[in-house]
C-alpha cells in the first residue's frame, strides 16, 4: 500500500535544539510558543546570528498576548536564551543565544 507523504501548507521545520526548548519549557508553556515563534522566522528568513523581528500578529497564531510575548522575551533574556532589543512603539528585535552551536564552537577551537 503506497501512502502519499504528507504535505502542509504550513510547518516548523527542525532541527529544534532540545537544550534550548527545555530550557524554554522551564520558564513556561508561553515561552515554548514564543521560542518557536522565533526559531520557525530564523528558518523561514534565514536569520541564524541576526535580529528577528517578533511582532504581535506572529505570536497571536500562537495564542500568545502582546503583554504575554513582552514578559515571555524578557524572562528568555533574562535566562540568557536569547539577547532583546527593545525600541519604543516598535516591535522588539531579538537574537537566538544557541547554546549547543557556541559549545561545539568552543571546543573546535581547541
């Protein structure tokens, strides 16, 4: 029986790094959605190491509030997940800290 693979307008494409989420989880069940939020626009956008933009409508997919998505970035800074950048009357910018990728740097160099 041949099945036809499944085909979505729409995904998160992976790898996800299980330290990163994990960590993520610790925090809350909204700051897994805000992570993937953000992991899913550097893949889409090619934005590995540069700002992304998370705006309000990104996250309201996800069923996360404008307050929710400003509490969740700061507690992720907070835990040195990700570095936020926040401008006044614009959505804030953040860059993914990788964890995993700054470790396996670290001991190539040596």
């Amino acid at each position: 029986m041949n099945k036809k693979p499944r085909r979505y307008k729409r995904y998160i494409r992976g790898p996800l790094p299980l330290g990163w989420f994990t960590r993520v989880a610790a925090l809350s069940g909204k700051a897994c959605c805000v992570g993937l939020v953000i992991w899913r626009e550097a893949y889409l956008k090619g934005l590995f190491g540069k700002p992304i933009k998370v705006t309000n409508k990104m996250c309201r997919e996800f069923s996360v509030s404008p307050d929710q998505k400003n509490r969740v970035l700061k507690m992720m800074h907070e835990a040195n997940l990700l570095r936020l950048e926040c401008r006044r009357g614009a959505s804030p910018m953040v860059r993914i800290i990788d964890i995993e990728n700054l470790m396996y740097r670290k001991e190539d160099n040596n």
